[in-house]
C-alpha cells in the first residue's frame, strides 16, 4: 500500500512541477571570470528504483557515454563565446592536477551541484586556488528516479516508465572564496538516454546560459 501511495504521489507531484518535457526550477547567474581556469568535474550520476528505492548501476544506462554528454555539453557552452579560458581536462597536460581534484570534489558533489560550499569543501577549493589564477570548477549531479515495469532496450537505446524522471543540478563555483558564480536545476520526465533526442536537448539547455552576457569579474 505504502509503495502504491508513493507512486501515486510522485506522478502528481512531477505532473505538476514538470509538465512539459522540463522546467528549469533554479537559475541563478553571474559569470564566468574572463581568463579563468576551468575544471568541469566528472559528473555524479545516481540511479534510484521508485518502488523500493533501491540503487541501481548507472552503467545500465551507459552512464559513462551519458557522463561524456554532460561533459561535452558544458565544455561546448563555455566555448562558444570564445572566452578566454582554460579547460583543464582529464586528457591534457593537466590530467594529474583534473584527476586529483576530481577525486577530492566527487564525495561532495551532489552538494556542490546544489550550491551548498560547507567548510570541507572551502577547504579544499581554496587549496585548489593557490594552483591556477581565476580558478572555477564546474559539478554537475544527476538524479534518476526509474519507475515500475520500464523497458531497456540495448540495440535501440530506447528506455520508458510513466513515472520515471530525472533530475540534473549544475553549479559553477569560484575556488578562492566558495562563491557559486552560477546554478541550474532541472527536470525531465524519462530516465536519460545519451542517443535520445530530448534527452539531449535537455541537457543543452541546462547550459544554454551558463555564458550569457558574460564579462570580467574583479
């Protein structure tokens, strides 16, 4: 009865606040530092069954090629204004430095994506600051609810459940002080899918103004 009632409300609740194929709940802005360094964290992926909330593999669900989407995404949005930044990746000459960071960041990430800088983190970006000038860091955290009876289908990609949904956070933070210079939030309703067309769509617009009307902070 209790996993019937939970059903029940779950699906008005994501009717209501999700109605369409997504909603952006929380946008705050500033902008990127000009001449920043940029780290875009690997992203946390967590992966809940509805009716008995259980924790199930993101690699089901290529969560590795859906990590990649989020990244590429990001990277994509920081880039298309040609700002003058730099991206320190996983593959670079950095990696050491990327991999490091990431490792510490990543416990702390479904905080960090939600702009929530505790004194454990402080701690640690203002460590990371020292390193780089005009240090950021950018975490992102998905969320996936995966309802009752849906489908997989590895040969097409395809996945469905009428109560599934999905929940991305993003935030961009300056290492020296903890400030979150942006956060976004939002919501689809079906679990993600890399090859999807609206998944992919989502997740572009969730970046869609992380560089809009940038300048230089002092």
């Amino acid at each position: 009865m209790h996993k019937i009632i939970l059903c029940i409300m779950l699906s008005i609740f994501f009717h209501s606040s999700a109605s369409g194929e997504e909603i952006a709940s929380d946008n705050t802005g500033k902008v990127i530092p000009q001449n920043a360094s940029i780290i875009i964290l690997h992203p946390n992926l967590k992966f809940e069954q509805i009716n008995n909330e259980s924790i199930l593999d993101p690699s089901k669900y290529s969560g590795t090629r859906i990590d990649s989407l989020l990244v590429t995404e990001a990277k994509n949005a920081i880039l298309k204004n040609n700002l003058q930044v730099k991206i320190i990746e996983d593959n670079g000459a950095d990696a050491f430095v990327y991999r490091q960071i990431n490792s510490e960041l990543m416990p702390l990430s479904n905080k960090l994506a939600y702009g929530q800088v505790n004194g454990e983190a402080l701690a640690i970006l203002k460590r990371l600051s020292s390193r780089y000038n005009n240090f950021v860091i950018l975490v992102h955290d998905l969320y996936a609810k995966v309802g009752p009876n849906g489908y997989w289908d590895p040969n097409t990609g395809a996945i469905a459940s009428s109560l599934s949904t999905s929940r991305v956070r993003a935030a961009l933070i300056r290492c020296s002080s903890g400030e979150v210079l942006w956060k976004k939030e939002n919501y689809i309703r079906e679990i993600p899918n890399y090859k999807g067309s609206k998944f992919i769509k989502f997740v572009k617009i969730i970046y869609d103004d992380l560089t809009n009307n940038n300048k230089e902070i002092k």
